[in-house]
C-alpha cells in the first residue's frame, strides 16, 4: 500500500478533501500550510486545486516521500504513512532510493491489476463507494 500511495506523486486534490489535514492536524509543515492556505480557505473554495506532490507535481519520482518526511503530504491518508509508524521505514526507503519504489510500484499493480473481481451474483456495484448497498 505505501508503494501504490506513490502515486500521489503526480495528480491534484479538491479543497475539499484535505481540508480538515490543513486547518486541524499539528504533523503538518507550517510554512506548507500556509502556502496551500491561499488556495484554500478555511471555508469556500472546495473545488480548488492543490497538487499532491509540491515539489514536482508532473513528475512520476519519489519526492512524494521526501515531502512525508518533511510533513508535506496534502493528505491526512498520505501523511499517516510517515508519522512515527511501522511504514516511517518504507517511506525512508523510498525517499532515499527511487530504483526501489519504482520496482516495487510496478509489482504492486501487477499484483493489484491480477485481482479477481467479483462478478454476478459473488459481487455488486455499490450505488455509493463509501458503504455496501
């Protein structure tokens, strides 16, 4: 899962979903709050943008996990990933050796990508994502 999170190294957030992270949580960089506090205040502005990975938001490398080190990460989910846990060791591993998250990323969607769904009657679609039908 921490390898897969890497792919917040490339993409955007909604105000929205990281808001609470900005305005409520202490394990986040003061200087980084402030700037991403321009483009998202504390009410309003849900739609706006920030990007997931500030230091290099197009490129697909491992700065995403420098940033958790440095408590960068927009998200609640990403930054729980580097906050005094059992995966503060795989961050440190990513961060320092980008040939190893890029493995271990790509054998993580293989690994994800040969799951088997559950179809017909085994499954279902769920009407809303956050709980069963």
């Amino acid at each position: 899962m921490v390898a897969l999170s890497g792919s917040h190294t490339i993409g955007q957030a909604r105000c929205t979903t990281f808001r609470t992270r900005l305005y409520n949580e202490a394990n986040i960089n003061a200087s980084f709050a402030t700037t991403v506090k321009a483009n998202c205040p504390q009410s309003g502005g849900d739609n706006n943008l920030s990007p997931l990975d500030i230091t290099s938001p197009t490129s697909f490398d491992n700065a995403y996990y420098k940033n958790l080190q440095i408590q960068k990460g927009l998200l609640h989910s990403d930054q729980v990933l580097f906050n005094g846990g059992s995966t503060d060791s795989i961050v440190n591993t990513y961060s320092s050796n980008s040939a190893t998250f890029s493995t271990d990323f790509a054998n993580a969607m293989v690994k994800m990508g040969n799951l088997s769904p559950l179809t017909g009657t085994n499954g279902q679609i769920r009407k809303n994502c956050r709980k069963t039908n």
